[in-house]
C-alpha cells in the first residue's frame, strides 16, 4: 500500500471549511506539513484563540503561567492577524482565562 496524500490534493476551499473546525493554534500548525500548506491556513474565516490551550504548549509545559507566557499568546495573536489573507471573519472566539495581572495584555488584544 502506498501513502498517497488525498487532503492536500482537496481544493482550497474545502481545506479551509476543514480547517475552520480547528482551533486558530492548529490551524496556523498545518503550514508546517508541506509546501502545499503553507499559507491555507491564512484563509480560514475563523478565528478561535484560547490561552488554555496556548499555555500548554510543549515549550510551556514546565513553566508556571507567568507574564512570559501571556505575552506570547498576544504576539501570537498579532501574527495571525497580520498574517491572515481574507478580510472577512464568520466567527471570532478569544477565551481568556482571567488573570488580574494581565489585565493590560487583555485591553491591548481586545482593540
């Protein structure tokens, strides 16, 4: 049996639809699996960012909630934006777990 790749010869449009059930992270990770995936995720129209699931990447894994890790979630979330290829969003989601100390980091993502 061969390993033949049957998503990525799937139209943009349907990769997107696919795509926009996965949460922002993942999506932005699909662009790491080929050429061919590199900017599909740019085009998902939604948005679905969450500092739980940020926080608990592998780089973070030991690492206690701190100002660093904040700080990355809002780079993150500055990248997407700037990095998306369609104006147009059907559905935004940002959960954030509440910290009285980031309060700033919260205002800045929310302009």
């Amino acid at each position: 049996m061969t390993g033949t790749d049957r998503i990525s010869e799937l139209h943009d449009s349907i990769i997107t639809h696919i795509l926009s059930y996965l949460p922002t992270k993942e999506a932005v990770q699909t662009q790491r699996l080929s050429k061919r995936w590199r900017n599909v995720w740019a085009f998902v129209p939604v948005l679905d960012f969450d500092n739980g699931n940020f926080s608990s990447d592998d780089i973070f894994l030991f690492r206690p909630y701190t100002a660093y890790v904040q700080a990355k979630f809002v780079e993150f979330i500055d990248a997407v934006l700037a990095s998306r290829q369609v104006q147009l969003v059907d559905r935004f989601s940002l959960v954030w777990e509440y910290q009285a100390n980031y309060v700033h980091s919260q205002s800045h993502v929310l302009r």
